[in-house]
C-alpha cells in the first residue's frame, strides 16, 4: 500500500510584513505602494521627471532631442496622437520645472542662471542651464 504524504499548512509567502489592524478589524497592509502604471508613449511624457530626462542621454541637447523624437512617432501614427504627446509634454514634472525657473526669472527680475543658481543652491536638485536652454528650444519646436 502506498504511503501518503501529509503536507503542512502552507505558510504566508509575505510574512514579515507589518499589518496595523483597522477599527473594523480588517487587516491593513502598510508596505504595499501604489506604483502607477505607463501604458504608452504619452503617459510616460505626463510622468517624465528630472531624474529621468536625465536618463535619457548626459547631454540634455540628446535627451531633448529624444523627446522630439518620441513625440514624431506619435505623429506617424496620428496628428491627434502628436498632440496628445505634446499636452502631455506640458503637463511634465520636467516641464513645469522649466516653467517655474522662467517665472521667476520675471518676477524677481533676475537672470535665468541666477535663479537656476539659487535653486540649486537651496534645494540641492534642479535644472542645469544647460538643461533649461535645450527645454526650451524643444518647446520652441513644439509650439502649434
């Protein structure tokens, strides 16, 4: 006759992580992150951030280049597309970190590598000159 095996209870895959109970005594997970998902090439124009625009090239020329690029293969497969991308451009941590410099470049009435220079100075990250002027050449050949 054959032996059966008898297997233990199957532990938790994840058991050292902290659960804090809730007051209706459901079980919350506290280690778990909400990691928002790319679907395509406009989505990841919207979520481009500095680390990233840096990602893609040392030379911020090239990395810009590589965004008009981006926004070019949307326009192959449509114009609607082209403009989808370059709202979502826009919309860019990247972008409006561009933007903010150029503000308060006007309000403080101040040059724009004096202001770069403050930022960095105070906040430790922040655009390069180099950076700002390759944006904005980029967004000169994006305009409509």
């Amino acid at each position: 006759m054959l032996a059966t095996k008898q297997f233990a209870p199957a532990l938790p895959a994840m058991s050292n992580i902290r659960q804090a109970p809730s007051p209706e005594g459901k079980v919350r997970m506290d280690d778990v992150k909400y990691v928002p998902k790319l679907t395509g090439p406009v989505d990841e124009l919207k979520e481009l951030d500095l680390v990233n625009f840096r990602r893609l090239s040392e030379d911020p020329e090239a990395a810009a280049k590589n965004i008009e690029q981006k926004i070019g293969f949307l326009e192959e497969e449509s114009y609607s597309q082209r403009l989808a991308g370059i709202k979502a451009w826009r919309q860019s941590p990247v972008n409006k970190l561009y933007l903010r410099v150029g503000e308060d470049s006007i309000n403080f009435k101040k040059s724009v590598s004096d202001i770069i220079r403050e930022q960095i100075k105070e906040g430790g990250d922040g655009l390069s000159l180099s950076e700002f002027e390759a944006i904005m050449e980029l967004n000169k050949k994006l305009r409509f």
